[in-house]
C-alpha cells in the first residue's frame, strides 16, 4: 500500500514531465513508422541483413525492420546463447530479453518493449541530470535535440542504446546526488552492456573527486568512500571472465571486430589523425550519389561534429562528462574506422546539452541543427529500415 502510495506521489509531482516525455516519443515513433511505411515505396529492398530474415520481414516489414543488423544477434544470443563471433556483443541486453520473454512470448516484442521503456527512463534520467544545472526548457531541448539526431531511430531499435544510456545517465545523476553505491551498480550494468561502459569509472572518480570534502582524510576513509565505484568495472571482468573461460581470451570481444567488416582492427591501434586522413580519402575516391558515399559523409559529419562539441565541453569544465565523452568518442575510433559511430554518438550526452544551451541562446542553431538533422534522419531511416548499413 505504501508502495502504491509513493508511486502516486512521485506521479504526481512529476506529471508535466512524464506526460511531456510520453507524448513526444509517441509523436517520434509513429513519425519514424510513417517514414519506415514511405521508405517500402521508395527505397529497393536490400536482402542479407534483415529482422528475422527474409521470411519474417515480407510478412511484417514495419515491424521487423526494427531488427535489421546487430539485431539478428541480439535475438540470436537471446534464443541461443553465444554462437561463434557473437562474443562482440555484451550480454546484458540480450539476456534481458531472454529473461522476459516468458511475459511476452516474443523475442521480438520484449526486445522493443525493452528498448522503449528504457528510452522513456533515460530521457526522464536526462531531464533531471540536465535541471540540476540549468533551467527546464535547457533540459527539454535536450531531449529534443537527441531524439531528432540522425540516427536516433536506433533508440527504437532490438539494440543497446537506450538501455546503455538509460544506465550511463542513471549513474551520472546518482553520482551528483552523491549516492555512490547507485553510480556503482548502474556503472557495472553500463560495463556489461557496452565495453565503453568502463569509461565510466574514470569520469565518476573525477566526480567524487571534485564534491569530496576539502578536509583530509586517511587512505582507509578514503578508499572506503570511492569503493563502490569500483563496481563499475564488475561487468567487464564478469564478461572477460566468461570469455577467458569459453573461448581462452579475456579480450576476444575486441579480437573479433574484423570479423563484422568496416576493415576494423582487433589487434592495432590507429591514431584519430589517421582515421580522418582515410575519411578524406573516402570522401573523394567513393562513388557520389550511393548508399555508401551517404554513410561515408555521416560518419564523417559526425566525427568532424563531436570534436567540435567535444572541444566546448572542455571550455566549460564540465570535467567528468568531457572524460567519459572524449574517451566514448575516441575508443571506437582506435579500430581505424569511424563506422557505426553516428550511433555510438548517441549516447555521448553532453554534447546535447551543449546544443540544447547554444539553441535557447541562438537563433541560428534553433534553425539549422533541426534542418540537418531531420533530413538526415529521414534518409537514415529509409536505408536501415529496407536494409542497407546505416551505423
């Protein structure tokens, strides 16, 4: 009863933003179904990488090309377990799904139901993370100017987006209420979910360093005040545990990359100068006008984009978000390509509210982010959703 209670309260005292969160994703995903419905009738059909292959996605295309490329594995280890290769991907999302599919009787229908639940926390988590410092309609702009970025459509998706930013998120906001034990656990179910998850750690650390007390303290006191912290790390080694145990290499998560194509490396380091210096080399040597040449340029858009951002999110000292986004941004990048990292920028947060300061300060960015990010947007949907490698 006193758990119905505070349901209640908590309802009540959040109503203008819970219903303001609602509404626009539903506005966004029957946006994004109308434009998944046009893209049928204008973009050809791709085959080799659709939602439950080619059988389930001619019956049902707009409700399978929610689940077109990393999907089939999530379903995958989800219905199966890990199968050779797979280990790429982290097991909490899809052992998630496998958990409560016994509620659904779907795999499909719980991956989805996953993903928008945890878009709908995340973004509440967002608005709140972004109100401790700034005013309500700095944080709603936010959540807008996320949701219209160009592969936002992902958050809709049988993938991790939204679970790992609900998580990244959650364990930001505990952290400046300085609920350390909260940061910890949601920062190991983040390490479990997607490797940069570990970034985390480093960026909260800061954070408790830059709140903690001015007096000094023993080393005892000292790490038994950061100690939960290190939780964040225990769903890494977890899987690095599993992985040495399976397969006889902690890291093979990383070793299997080249195996997903975009010429990534698992076993090299190469610089961001040079992954730029190959995207300008791209940029003129790709056939203009294709599929291809489209996801070249957003890569290559998105990179460009985030250095900027990136840039200005050190100007203004927000330290512990720049180290988890610097280090998000740049980990990726060290497989020598920028592919899928329209994606990954996703869940790089800070730079959203960083526009979201910029548009209620400039008209100029009011105007020209949405004229480029909806386009985008639109084109981004048309080719996932009729199977063609988008992020």
């Amino acid at each position: 009863m006193k758990l119905i209670k505070s349901i209640k309260k908590w309802f009540k005292s959040n109503r203008e933003i819970v219903a303001f969160i609602f509404f626009t994703v539903l506005i966004w995903r029957v946006g994004l179904i109308i434009l998944a419905w046009l893209g049928l009738r204008l973009i050809p059909l791709r085959t080799g990488y659709l939602g439950g292959e080619a059988g389930p996605y001619w019956v049902n295309p707009l409700l399978w090309c929610w689940a077109n490329f990393d999907s089939v594995h999530y379903l995958g280890i989800a219905q199966r377990g890990y199968y050779q290769f797979q280990q790429a991907f982290f097991p909490l999302y899809p052992y998630l799904i496998r958990y409560l599919n016994p509620f659904f009787k779907n795999y499909l229908y719980t991956g989805l139901f996953i993903s928008h639940l945890s878009l709908i926390i995340a973004l509440f988590l967002f608005y709140e993370l972004v109100k401790l410092d700034y005013q309500k309609k700095i944080a709603r702009r936010s959540l807008l100017y996320l949701l219209l970025f160009p592969t936002a459509f992902f958050f809709g998706c049988v993938y991790t987006e939204s679970l790992f930013l609900a998580l990244v998120l959650g364990s930001f906001y505990a952290a400046k209420k300085k609920n350390w034990w909260l940061a910890g656990i949601l920062g190991g179910l983040a390490s479990a979910t997607r490797f940069v998850g570990i970034f985390l750690f480093p960026a909260l650390l800061l954070e408790w360093s830059l709140q903690k007390e001015k007096r000094k303290k023993t080393l005892i006191e000292t790490v038994k005040e950061s100690l939960p912290l290190f939780f964040i790390a225990t769903g890494l080694l977890f899987y690095m545990a599993y992985l040495k145990e399976t397969t006889g290499d902690p890291l093979y998560f990383i070793h299997v990359q080249p195996f997903f194509g975009a010429e990534r490396t698992g076993g090299k380091i190469v610089l961001l100068y040079q992954v730029f210096w190959r995207y300008f080399k791209m940029l003129i040597t790709v056939q203009k006008l294709t599929p291809t040449y489209f996801v070249v340029v957003l890569e290559s858009l998105t990179a460009v984009f985030f250095v900027f951002l990136t840039i200005f999110v050190y100007l203004r000292r927000w330290f512990a978000y720049l180290t988890f986004m610097a280090l998000a941004f740049i980990a990726p990048t060290l497989t020598g390509t920028f592919s899928s990292l329209p994606r990954y920028a996703l869940v790089l947060f800070p730079g959203f509210i960083l526009l979201a300061i910029w548009g209620e300060k400039y008209r100029w960015v009011r105007i020209f982010y949405p004229a480029i990010a909806i386009p985008l947007l639109i084109l981004s949907v048309w080719l996932f959703t009729r199977g063609y490698f988008v992020a």
